[in-house]
C-alpha cells in the first residue's frame, strides 16, 4: 500500500448565499397618476433584483398615504417587523425621501437597522449604508430633507396658484359668516347668520361705532361666528369690509413667505390677486356696501391727501355723529 497521502482542505460552503432583499416604495396620494407611478417602481425594482443572481426579493412594501412619521405607513411598519425578525438583509428605495421625511426618524431607524447589519441602498442618492461615513450620512439626510421641504413648498404655491388662475379653486367657495355650502360645495344663504349681518350693515350706516355694534349683539344675545358670548371688535369691522357679502370673492388677500420662514401676510400688492364677480348670492346691496366703505373712511383717523398718509385731529364720535343727523 502506497504510503503517501493526498491532503485538502475541506471548503466549507455557506448554505445561505443570497441576500435576501426588500424593496419599499411610497407615494403621497391615491390619484391615478400617483398609482401609475407606484406600479413602474414596483416593476423596477423587480427587474433590479431579478439582475443579481446573489439577490432573492423576500417582499415589496408599499404605503399609499401621506405621512410625517413613519407610524403612519402599515407597509413600513411591516418591513421593520420582518427586519427585525431576521427575514431581511437589504432594503432598496427610492430616495431618503421616501424613506422617511423627518430627519431625525431617519437616522433612528437606518442605526437600529445597521446595529442589526441590516443595510439599505437609497438610490437617487447612490448611497449604501455599510459604505457610508456616519457623518456623512447625517449631512446627506439633512440636505435632502430641506430641498424636499424647499421642492414641496414650492409644488403647493404653485398648485394654489395655478388653482387660482384657472377658477378651480376651492378657496372661491370658501365660506364666512352668513352662508353655508349646499350638497355640492356651492356658497348658499344661512338666513339666520345673514339676518345678523344685515343687522350689522344698518347699525354702522345709522351711525353707530363698531363698539357700540357690539353692545348692541350682546345685549341681544347674539353669539359671534364662533359661539362665544363676546365679538370682538376686528370681527365687526372685517365684516363690513367682507366683498362676499355682495357675491363677490377677492382670493390672495394672504399670501406665505418662501421656505424656510413660511409665516402668512397680507398681500399689499406682492402678489397677484384674483376677483370673481357675482359668484353667489348677495346679502347686502352692493349700494349698501359701497356706504358703508365710504363712512369707514370717514371716520377713519387716517388721513391721506395723495402725497403722505397722516393722522386726523379728531376722532369719530357716535353722539356727533347722532347730533349732527337730529340738527339736520
């Protein structure tokens, strides 16, 4: 017998040589276009995987909401539960946008997957989790983040706009004081509030002052748009400026400043307004209306002769104002 020996290592081959992948997309609204778009992902990320012979899709999640956190996404929820579960060892998405919108959810859901070693691939912004610099990442999150608050913001202001222009939009059949919507979302008379209107109109033209008006509705018991007890006096007085109450509508009296500070002013000429003549029915009489904006100047402490805008030396007085009618 031949004494001498073949020896080899013995390999030792891992039985779990795929990757098992997953895949979550998310879109922010059930309109067709947006269902359209969720499919061709779906499909995508099919065929992505389909490609790497070391790559087997476990599931496809995908959310169909809107949501600030991921608490919000069932589909989300649900891959957390199978990561956790160890069923999942990569996760492929769109963007870190749709991943998550804020920040610092991000950040504490990709660390307790990478603690799990589990990774995650976001594709626009060609980043692997495992090969990314944990600072980096947070820099990368952060300016994603804002450009996609940037991007919204502006989408919003343009649908508004566009809205606007075209006459769809809902802020024409927005309601005040006075009126309600009937079954279609058009504007229509509440008699009882427009009665409380007209009874407003005729005080100020028979002289009386805003505080007086106010008196007078709660001496009556009558309650202020929102139900409570007291009006207050910047009610009254938008009220008697309110053009709806002659079925006309101005939209973009206000108007928001750009991302990030997106405090609300009053638009004095910065941005375009828009009027719809004769949208609904009137309360008041447009004569009427028209009284009541020339007595306001009347009284008004604010003087302007074209050149500069100063105050007046006196001020309206109800009982000269009563005194001055009974002399006449």
């Amino acid at each position: 017998m031949d004494k001498t020996r073949k020896i080899s290592r013995v390999q030792h081959y891992n039985t779990k040589w795929k990757t098992n992948v997953a895949v979550y997309c998310r879109v922010s609204t059930s309109h067709d276009e947006q269902l359209v778009s969720l499919a061709n992902q779906i499909e995508y990320y099919r065929a992505m995987v389909r490609k790497h012979l070391d790559w087997e899709l476990i599931d496809i999640y995908a959310d169909i909401q809107s949501g600030k956190n991921s608490s919000g996404r069932p589909e989300f929820q649900r891959m957390l539960e199978d990561c956790w579960n160890k069923k999942i060892d990569l996760i492929i998405t769109k963007s870190i946008s749709r991943f998550g919108r804020n920040t610092a959810d991000t950040l504490d859901v990709i660390n307790k997957l990478r603690s799990i070693n589990i990774d995650i691939i976001f594709e626009v912004e060609k980043i692997q989790i495992f090969e990314t610099n944990k600072a980096f990442l947070l820099s990368i999150i952060e300016a994603v983040a804002q450009a996609e608050s940037e991007s919204r913001s502006e989408n919003i202001k343009w649908g508004i706009q566009h809205g606007l222009k075209s006459g769809t939009s809902k802020l024409f059949n927005r309601k005040c004081f006075g009126y309600g919507h009937d079954r279609e979302g058009n504007i229509i008379i509440n008699e009882y509030e427009a009665n409380i209107v007209r009874k407003i109109f005729n005080l100020y033209l028979n002289g009386y002052s805003i505080l007086t008006i106010i008196r007078q509705l709660e001496k009556e018991g009558i309650k202020s748009p929102t139900g409570k007890e007291h009006w207050a006096k910047r009610t009254v007085d938008t009220m008697l400026s309110n053009e709806k109450y002659i079925g006309n509508v101005i939209v973009g009296k206000t108007f928001s400043n750009d991302f990030p500070n997106n405090q609300r002013k009053i638009n004095k000429g910065e941005r375009q307004k828009y009027l719809v003549t004769d949208s609904h029915p009137p309360i008041i009489t447009k004569d009427q209306f028209e009284q009541v904006q020339r007595e306001k100047l009347r009284r008004s402490n604010i003087q302007n002769d074209g050149n500069t805008v100063r105050r007046k030396n006196t001020h309206y007085s109800m009982k000269k104002s009563n005194l001055k009618n009974n002399d006449e």
